[in-house]
C-alpha cells in the first residue's frame, strides 16, 4: 500500500514538474533577435560618422526587439487568423495611446512581424512616430529588417546570419548615411554626406 501510495505521489510531482516548465517556457520570451558585435564585425575602417549613426540605431532596435519578443510572449497565446496569425493589443496611459501588433508564421510559429504606434490622444490624429517602429524577422527568428518611424528616415537590414546587409539614413531626398556589406560582413559601398559647413572651417585659409 505504501509503495503505490509513494508511486502515486512520484507520478503526481513529475507531471507538476513537466507542466511548471512549459508553463514558464510559453512564459518567456525569445532570445534577441541579433548581436550587436556581430553587426559590428568587420566595420573597422568605416567612417566614424557612420559607425555612430549605426551604433545608436542598434540601441534602439535593441528597446524595440525586446519590446515586440516581451509582448509576443504574453500575448502569442491569443493568436487570431486575420490575414496572418497575429495578437494585438491598445494602452492608455494618461491619454497617450500604444498600439502594438505581431505577426507570427503560423498558428504555432515564429514571430515575423513586430510593430509599435504611439498616437497622444484618442482621437488618433496627432502620431508621436519618434516612438513608433517595424520589425520584420527571417524564418530563423533574427531581424531582417528595423525600420524606426522616427526622422531623419532609417532603415537597418541584416543578414539571417545577424551580419550588416545595409544601413542607410535619409533626410528629406538626401542620402546622408549608406553602407552595404557582403554576407561575409565585408564593406562593399559607404556613403557619407560631407559636412560642408565643418569641411569649410577646417580647410586652411588661402
């Protein structure tokens, strides 16, 4: 009697085990979706004005992946079909309204698709896009491609390895940064805008 009472009690502890780890697991969200050193390999002799611009878009993308992998985790449980299996969800603090959405593979898949829109009241009129961004995802779970809504426009694109594909910032209809690297993170073209007002104070008088 004792020993099923005791085979009774191990069955019951193992499958409360099982269910807390799946429990925690559904919990808690992906791993980042890139590596910032990674990025940043092979950039050695790129323009300091590059490597700044590019640097502070990682931080960022850094907030906004782990925003979009926070609130997939908590909410991917909810996946509806709409034209992909997704979960959305409305805030409102103090009249400042969030809208953040993912987009996932399948009912059961990976993320794809992460964005973020931040209006300053209800009546949706008036949107804060320094605090709003895209994020699309490769099948393996890294980032694709970062697009902060932000200004001066900027759009990061990574290799399914995590290395640079492309870095680009434009102001108005003028490219002021662009970079592009082979998959082998090797730099195959840098563009930067000259500062022509710094260029004219540092070039000696005639």
């Amino acid at each position: 009697m004792r020993n099923s009472v005791l085979g009774v009690m191990s069955i019951v502890l193992i499958v409360a085990v099982v269910c807390y780890a799946d429990s925690d697991q559904k919990e808690k969200p992906e791993q980042k979706g890139f590596q910032r050193e990674k990025v940043m390999e092979n950039l050695e002799h790129v323009k300091s004005e590059t490597k700044e611009r590019l640097a502070m878009t990682l931080a960022h993308l850094e907030t906004a992946d782990s925003e979009i992998r926070v609130f997939a985790a908590r909410k991917g449980s909810e996946r509806v079909k709409e034209h992909f299996w997704a979960v959305s969800e409305t805030t409102d603090t103090n009249g400042v309204v969030v809208l953040l959405r993912a987009d996932f593979a399948s009912e059961t898949g990976p993320i794809r698709y992460g964005s973020k829109r931040v209006f300053k009241d209800r009546s949706y009129q008036e949107e804060l896009k320094d605090q709003g961004y895209e994020i699309y995802y490769h099948d393996n779970g890294t980032v694709k491609m970062y697009l902060p809504k932000s200004q001066p426009s900027t759009v990061l694109e990574l290799y399914p390895s995590g290395k640079l594909k492309q870095f680009g910032v434009v102001e108005g209809k003028e490219t002021i940064t662009e970079l592009r690297c082979a998959e082998d993170g090797s730099v195959k073209y840098e563009k930067v805008k000259e500062n022509r007002k710094a260029s004219k104070e540092q070039s000696p008088s005639p």
